[in-house]
C-alpha cells in the first residue's frame, strides 16, 4: 500500500506516488482521528528532470493544502533510462504527521488488529 519510516520517530508518515492513496490516508487521518488537516507536512521525491514546482502545485490542488505545508523537495539524479516517468509522475509524496500520542495510538491500533 505505502511505505513508511522509523525515522522520524515522533511523527506517522505515509510515503506514496498514488495521489488517490496518498488522499485516502489523509481522507483516514482527518476522519479517523480528527487531525487538522493544516497541521500536516509534505515532503516531495522527485528527479531532476520533472519540474518540481508543477509538482508541488499538483499536489497543493489535488489535497488542497498550502504551499506552506511543503518541506524543501529532494531531487534526485536520474540514472539511466527508467521507466519512472509514468510511475511517478507526480513524484512520491511523504505524508507527516508529527504527533507522538496520535502515532503511538495508530501503532497499538495496528498491532491490535494484527492479532485478531
């Protein structure tokens, strides 16, 4: 579904190039757990060659959320002739949450339901 980090470890983070899961998850946090939504953070992954502005741009009107809600983009290299133009097309977008309680809570929750 999504990748996450232990990095981070005050914070729940969701890292995905799916804008519609990416939506989701934020759709679960708002819902779910009633965050607010402006107190979330995005970081952006993308190549060298994609424009990272028009990106950035895409994700604000997709989520609807401020420009200011992005943490500085991580460019990277391209090397070789990939085909991740068309699976990451809009990059991969790193949800965060910081949020200890809420992260610790969603992890019992996950652990909880892993056992039934």
């Amino acid at each position: 579904m999504g990748e996450g980090t232990k990095r981070g470890l005050n914070a729940l983070r969701l890292s995905n190039s799916d804008q519609n899961l990416v939506k989701k998850y934020i759709d679960f946090l708002v819902d779910i757990y009633h965050i607010k939504k402006n107190r979330l953070r995005f970081q952006l992954q993308t190549y060298d060659d994609l424009e990272n502005e028009k990106l950035i741009l895409f994700w604000r009107k997709f989520l609807l959320v401020k420009r200011s809600q992005f943490y500085k983009s991580t460019i990277l290299v391209r090397r070789g002739n990939g085909i991740y133009h068309e699976k990451m097309k809009y990059g991969v977008l790193i949800v965060i949450f910081n949020n200890i309680k809420l992260k610790n809570l969603v992890c019992t929750h996950i652990a909880n339901i892993s056992s039934i």
